[in-house]
C-alpha cells in the first residue's frame, strides 16, 4: 500500500485504533505495562499505527477490485 490514511469523516483514525486497543486491554501493554497516551507515544509509534489502520481501511477497497476481475 503506497498512501496512509490519517483520518477518516473527521477521526482520527490511527488514534481511534490505539485508542481501541487500550480500551480492550485495560490499559496495559502485550507485556503488563501501562500504555502511554497517544500523545506521549514516539512519533514513529503514532506512525505504525496509522499505517495499520490503513490497511485495514483499504480492505473494503481491495475486495472490490479482486471481484471487479481484469
């Protein structure tokens, strides 16, 4: 996928999923350590986040085109 998507109808869509994934672990990391806030997270960690939330926007996308056939 060559473009990420940032936000979404006015979400911000890498935000939302980090924000989701906090809200289902109560918190914590995979390893038991509290998760920063969003703001607190490095740059590049907010990066990864919206280049997953990307891809998982485009899954509509690419499903259609895989039917559209040649």
């Amino acid at each position: 996928m060559s473009a990420t998507v940032t936000n979404v109808d006015g979400h911000d869509v890498g935000k939302l999923g980090y924000e989701a994934y906090a809200s289902s672990t109560g918190g914590k990391t995979f390893d038991g350590r509290d998760m920063p806030t969003w703001e607190d997270l490095p740059e590049r960690i907010q990066r990864a986040w919206y280049a997953a939330a990307s891809a998982i926007i485009m899954i509509p996308t690419l499903s259609l085109r895989d039917r559209a056939g040649p």
